[in-house]
C-alpha cells in the first residue's frame, strides 16, 4: 500500500505540474486533439537472473492493459544490464534474451534509444576484446535493434521525435554529451523541423535535479557531478534549443530516478528505471516503473509514471 499511495500523490504532482506549466496553452483550445500516447521504457537492463525476464514481461503486460493503450513505446537505453565489460558470449545471452521476452510481449511497435550499457566492449580488460571486432562499441545495439544509425529521427503528425546518442567514448568508460558531429546533425534537424514540435529522447539527462542527489556529491562541501551523470554540454544544447521555441520535452533515464525540471520553455523529464535498483527492490524514491507521454496537437503533454507492481524475487 505505501508504494501504491507513494505512486498516486506522485503522479497527481507531475500532472498538475504539467497542467500548470502549459495552462496558457490549453486556454487557446480547450479540447486540443492527442496526436500519440507513447510509453517510454528506460533502464531495463535485461538479464536471465533475478527474474528480470518475468519484470519486464510483467511491465509490458500492465503497459498494454491499460484501458487506453499506447501506440508506441520508445526505450530509453541500457537495455540489458552490461554489455560495457562483457565477454561476447554472455552480452549475446543479455541482447537474445531481452528480444525474445519483447518478441513474446510486446505487441506495439517499438523506437530504441542506445544507452552506455547497451555498448559493447568498451572496457577492454573485462571484455576480453581489441576493438577489431565486428559489432564492437556501438555497432552492437545497432546491429541488435536493426537502427538506421546511433542517433536518427521520425515524426508523428505535428511533432517530430529526435533520438539522440548521449553517450560518449572516453578511454574505457564514458561521458555525457554529444560530438560534433551529432550536434550539427541536431542543429539541422531543429532547422528543417521548424513547423512540428520537438521531442527529444536521451539515455542521458541533459538537465536534471535528480544527478545531483544520485550519490554523495556534496561530500566535499560544494556540488561535484561525475561527468557521466548530466550532459557536459548542456549549456550549448540549451543555447541551441532557444534558438526554436518549438522544441517542447526532453526525456531521459540513466538515474533510475524521477524528476522534472522546466528551463527556459523546454521540460526536462528524467524516466525512472523500468528495473528501478536493477530488479531488487525500490531505488532510492522511484519504484520499478515507465512513463506514459501524451502529446497534443497544439505541443502541450502530458506526462505520468506508473508503477507496475513488481515485486522482487527473494534471493
């Protein structure tokens, strides 16, 4: 019961905190028509313990019993629970794994977003490889969820989704940002999108207050954000985005926490974990759980996360 109540009073916050924020809208058309209702998945990580096979089924299950079902779902990265450090054969288990319980579960289509665990051999030592491979790095999650590239775009109607890549090599970990490259892909994107609204998709958050609570980061007497919690270049993204006044949501995981932050006209919503503390229980103040967006003809959303009542196994 406490984690169900917990859940309520939640949600009833983000949504008023929605409704409030996008009140000025709403006055203009009272009844604006939903272009989608999308779910979004983040921080599976899939593997065949802990049960996490039946967590994720459950999670879809409750997902499309909901009386109004959503057309879409869109993950929001670390998809199985590390391909990073992995010999070859036990991230192939991680990904089969993960794409038959979708395959058996999963009755929408489905948009993916690559996350720092989804990579595959970045941490050579552990991950017994050179480089050389194949489907080494982010050519495996590619190969995997067949995508036109690590970051790409699509449009629904009035509003265009862009899936952006936030995960950065960097020796054998990573950072958070975007290389140039993408970066100059995302300003042209903006540029040509100019008559729909925009929804970014992340793994990581560009903006969050959630990073800073992640951990003691206030040890030393003044914040300190490890570079891999919250975009480094998040300055130049929000410089960008003020250019256009149509980009309206960004959405992200990596966390496993809740939060939402409005700057400068964009909301910045960080997803909670579909695994919450990796299929053992709650992580911190977020139950395992996703997120339900609708979006709206005249840009305005809504946004929930629902809790889908796993309980984990007793081990």
């Amino acid at each position: 019961m406490k984690k169900y109540m917990r859940f309520i009073l939640f949600s009833s916050l983000v949504l008023f905190a929605s409704s409030c924020s996008q009140s000025s809208a709403l006055k203009a058309r009272k009844n604006p028509q939903r272009v989608i209702r999308f779910a979004h998945f983040t921080d599976i990580h899939m593997e065949p313990k802990r049960n996490a096979p039946q967590g994720l089924a459950q999670a879809l299950e409750h997902m499309q019993a909901l009386e109004d079902k959503p057309e879409l779902l869109v993950t929001g990265g670390d998809h199985v629970m590390d391909a990073m450090g992995a010999k070859a054969d036990w991230v192939a288990i991680q990904y089969d794994t993960l794409k038959k319980v979708f395959d058996e579960h999963c009755r929408i289509p489905i948009k993916y977003c690559i996350g720092n665990h989804d990579t595959w051999g970045w941490n050579k030592k552990y991950s017994e490889t050179t480089g050389e491979e194949s489907f080494w790095g982010k050519k495996r999650p590619i190969q995997e969820f067949e995508l036109p590239n690590r970051y790409y775009a699509f449009s629904k109607d009035s509003w265009h989704f862009i899936i952006l890549d936030s995960v950065q090599p960097e020796g054998e970990h990573y950072s958070a940002g975007l290389d140039n490259e993408q970066f100059q892909w995302l300003r042209q994107e903006l540029k040509e999108n100019q008559d729909k609204y925009i929804v970014i998709v992340s793994h990581i958050p560009i903006l969050s207050v959630a990073a800073y609570l992640d951990g003691d980061n206030e040890k030393d007497g003044q914040w300190k954000l490890p570079r891999q919690w919250m975009h480094l270049d998040a300055r130049r993204i929000k410089d960008l985005f003020a250019e256009y006044q149509n980009v309206k949501l960004c959405i992200s995981g990596h966390l496993h926490l809740v939060d939402y932050v409005k700057y400068n006209g964009v909301t910045y919503i960080c997803d909670g974990a579909v695994c919450a503390k990796w299929w053992q229980g709650d992580h911190m103040e977020c139950d395992e759980g996703y997120g339900v967006f609708d979006l709206f003809e005249d840009g305005t959303f809504v946004h929930q996360y629902m809790s889908y009542g796993w309980q984990p196994s007793p081990e």
